[in-house]
C-alpha cells in the first residue's frame, strides 16, 4: 500500500509526520521531495538517481531506525529527475505487506501530484492556524482528483485547543491533533522516532492513531 | 463510405484548418515539395486546400502542409449527431505522430498513431499534429469508438497526466548551479540544451558530484571571473555570434562565386560544415538571453532604492 503524505503548504511538520508514521507502520519512507529533501541522506544513490534511470530503487533504500529510500538535495539532481519514473520507482518497492510512506513535497506541482495520484491513500498535514487550511484544502481537492482517499488529517505542533472540528468539516476525514513537542521535531535528525522512543506520550499516542486510520484504510490487507 | 467534395467557400472563415500556418516563413521556401502545394496553401484565401470528407458519422475538414521535410497536419472534427461520441483519429502518414505537447508530455488523447477523444454533440474537435512523412491525403482515418461513458471509464491518472497538468517541478536551468546554467561561453561545441543530466552520467555518482558549492568553481570551469571579466566575455561572445550570423547571410541564397569567396574567407568548407547547427543553438541561446534580459530590465526599472532615506537612517 502507498500512502502518501502531503499538505500543500511547506513546513508544517510533513517529514516529521511521515518519518514517525513510517516508524509506527514499519513501514519504507520514501523522501519525495525532489527539490527540498530533509529526510537524512548519506552516501550512495538517492531518488533523484532512481528517477533519473541511473539506479534501482532497491539499491537505493537505506536501513536504519526507520527503512528509508532518501532524496538527494542537489538542484541539478532534482532537475535530472523525472518524476514521471516515480510510478515505476514506488511499484518496485511496493510490497503487499508493507506501507510504502511517501513524504512529498509542498506546493501544487506535478512533484507533489504524482505520489497522490499513485497511492492509496493519503494523509494531510496542516498547520493548526486558520490559514493554514486554505493550502489543506487544495490538497486535499487534488487528492481527490487523483483519487488518493484522504484516511486522516494531522493537525500538527498545536498548542492550544484546535479547532479539530472545523478541519474535520471541511476536509471531510477524521482530524488528530498532534501536539508541538520538540522530541518530535528533533525526532528525524535523532534518527529516533517518539512513537518506537515514548509511544505513550501525547505526541506517540498521536501519531499511533493515525497509523491506526491508515491500518484500517488498506484494502483487504494486513 | 468515404466521400469527398470541396469545401464551400467561407465555410471555414476563422476556421483553424484554413487559417494561414502560423510560423511558416520564407525559410520552407528553400525546401519546396512539388507537387504538395505548400506556398499555395499558404497564401490560400478560397481555403481551396482545406477538404471535407464524411466517414464514421464523423464530419472532417483536414488540410495538410508540408515543410521541411514535416507535414502539418489540421484537422476539425465535427459531431453531427446529438449525443457525444469518441474518435479515433488514426494518422496515416508514413511517420510517428508528433502529438502536441504540454510540459514535455503529450496533450490527453495523443500517441504514436494517433489521437482519441470525445467529439460533444453537434460539436467539433480542433486537432493539429505533425509528422516527418511526406504528406497524404486524407491524413487521418477517423473512427467511430461509441458513447463516452462506456469507453471514458478512464483509469487513474497516470504520473504522465499529472506532470502535463501540474507542470514539470524541475527546478528551471538557470537555477541550477554548474556550467549548463553560467553565463554563455565561445565555446561552441556545448549544446545550449545541455542538461545537466548528461554531464552528471559521465561523472562518478552524481548526486555527490554536482552542485555543491565546491563544485562551482571547480572542474573545466575557470574560477568565476569578476563582473568585468563576465561582461567582456559576454561581448566577446555576443561577437563571435555576430561573425557566424554575417557568414551566415553572405551564404544564405548567394551567389556560386560569392558562396565560394565566403568560405574560403571563412577558413574552408570544414569551417561552415556545422554552421547551421551552431547557428542554431546561438538562436536559441540568444532568444533565452533575451528573455532573460528583458525580464531583468523590466526588474531594474521598478526597483527605487530610497538611498537618500537610507544615508538618513545610517
């Protein structure tokens, strides 16, 4: 299963999310966000080498707390990368008993269209501010063009009460709020996931029941 | 079951088929095809090169052009009957379909032979391609492929369709850091194209290779040169570009004894033997640069630097 997760707008904590969703599905992270990866890298042959046809996907997956095909962060890689190859890419590491999280990339381009139109299913993240909801809202309409089911939407790093219920509405998928807690954005550079490190935490119990949604959104699978 | 008649005329006032090919200019004239009917379909007013034939139900106007050894091929389609209905457009010239394109990935409905799509009722279809094949007549074979619904059942969108619709998120040439994306050089034999894609593949892994900042000044790249230096290496370019255009235009339509004079001036005939090409890429380069240069007037009239506000406020 393919699931991907996106949110229209930069920085709301999306990498963070999938690194920690791909950490409690156990589950193969895959970095696409071909021109601004944060997902860590290291040495050997990334996504942009994939999509460039230089390298098998497989070869590119590294092993780690969490499995992770990484994305290198070069311009001149992300300008070599087709991301039309993205669907044959995902189909080699799509296994029947394993989610494949892809981490995509802010915006509305076709970077950030193509992982939503080859998945399953997707989850959102948002900012929990207001205006934050307007690039939700288109992404979640170009998911629903493309078809990826929207099983959840993160309201990410909230602190106070969110307004769950108004992101619930107008999105139209159950909302979880996950609160800002800084053991989760330190968790990607750490390389330790809080949902495996403090699964009780507000934050772990967070991020396990939208993996819970997830689980429940495969189709006839484990 | 395939019926020909002229076209009335006026009937395709405003109509694409018997417009003028836009884009055509005098160069095809050096390529005349006998016979095709290529200035004369051009310079047509009657659209007497335009043909309307009936086949499937389908009413088609078509007009082919050829130049440059490419037909130009237009077609309406039109759906006399009240309820919509698909076609198959099967290209029947003796090439690939070259499909329009939008970011790079061929408009819905396109491929290598041919065209399908919906025509809505009493309606038409504007369709145009091109195909490195001398030209036939009628171009296409249409097709009738029922009702919509049941065919237009259409699958996921494939990555293809996304990219067309949503745009290629490369990150544009002139961002990217490396030679393909610096100021343009004499140097000749670098393709203006030039991606940085094949440059990468001759490298070691080229994820670690390019781009990063050590890499700028390293390499075939002489260290970059200060803002002088750029500009009087610009000019030098913008000079040996204006050498190639002026033999350029001694050879285009001269004289045998002038063509002769031209080339020995120029070095021989291995000296223009890549001309063309070259002359090619300058346009393409010196377009770009144009734009590009535009764009940034354009920029550097609106700005206002408030200096005297800031000599007041340091």
């Amino acid at each position: 299963m393919i699931l991907a997760v996106a949110g229209g707008k930069g920085g709301v904590g999306k990498s963070t999310l999938a690194f920690e969703l791909a950490a409690a599905l156990d589950g193969l992270l895959v970095d696409a966000d071909l021109g601004m990866a944060d997902l860590p890298t290291g040495r050997g042959p990334d996504l942009h080498d994939v999509l460039a046809g230089r390298a098998d996907p497989r070869e590119a997956v590294r092993d780690g707390p969490v499995r992770i095909l990484p994305c290198g962060r070069s311009l001149a890689g992300a300008r070599a990368a087709d991301v039309a190859r993205m669907g044959d890419a995902l189909d080699a590491l799509d296994r029947p008993d394993e989610t494949l999280v892809v981490d995509c990339p802010a915006g509305m381009r076709a970077d950030a269209g193509v992982p939503l139109a080859l998945a399953d299913a997707c989850v959102l993240v948002a900012s929990p501010r207001r205006f934050a909801l307007a690039d939700a809202v288109r992404t979640r309409e170009l998911a629903r063009e493309l078809d990826a089911g929207l099983v959840a939407v993160a309201v990410n790093r909230t602190v106070d009460e969110p307004p769950l219920e108004a992101f619930e509405r107008t999105l139209g998928a159950p909302a979880t709020a996950v609160p800002a807690d800084p053991r989760l954005g330190r968790a990607v550079s750490t390389g330790r996931p809080v949902v495996r490190t403090a699964p009780s935490s507000a934050g772990g119990s967070a991020v396990r029941s939208i993996a819970d949604a997830v689980r429940r959104a495969r189709p006839g699978r484990a | 079951m395939t019926t020909t008649r002229p076209t009335e005329m006026g009937a395709f006032v405003g109509d694409p088929v018997a417009d003028d090919a836009p884009g055509d200019d005098d160069a095809s004239g050096d390529h005349d095809t006998p016979g095709d009917g290529d200035s004369a379909a051009d310079d047509d007013p009657a659209g007497t090169a335009a043909t309307e034939i009936e086949e499937a139900g389908f009413r088609l106007r078509y007009r082919v052009t050829a130049a440059d050894g490419l037909s130009l091929v237009r077609i309406v389609v039109c759906n006399p009957a009240p309820v919509d209905r698909r076609v198959r457009i099967d290209n029947r010239l003796d090439g690939a379909v070259l499909a329009p394109r939008r970011e790079g990935v061929p408009e819905a409905g396109w491929d290598d032979a041919g065209y399908c799509g919906t025509v809505p009722a009493g309606d038409s279809l504007t369709l145009g391609y091109a195909c490195e094949a001398p030209p036939v007549r009628p171009p296409v074979a249409v097709s009738g492929r029922g009702r919509p619904d049941e065919a237009d059942a259409d699958d996921a969108p494939s990555p293809a369709a996304v990219v067309r619709r949503l745009g290629s998120p490369a990150p544009p040439r002139d961002a990217v850091p490396g030679p393909a994306a610096t100021a343009p050089r004499g140097d000749r034999d670098r393709s203006p194209s030039a991606l940085p894609a094949p440059a990468a593949e001759a490298g070691t892994t080229a994820s670690e290779t390019e781009g990063s900042p050590a890499d700028e000044g390293s390499a075939d790249e002489p260290s970059r040169p200060s803002e002088h230096g750029t500009h009087a290496a610009a000019v030098a370019w913008l000079d040996s570009v204006e050498a190639r255009v002026e033999l350029g235009e001694r050879l285009t339509g001269a004289s045998l004894a002038a063509a002769t004079d031209a080339v020995d001036d120029a070095g021989g005939l291995a000296a223009v033997d890549d001309l063309p090409e070259t002359l090619a890429a300058d346009a393409a380069r010196l377009a770009a640069l144009a734009e590009r240069a535009e764009r940034l007037a354009a920029r550097a009239d609106e700005t206002d630097v408030p200096v005297a506000a800031l000599e007041r406020l340091a």
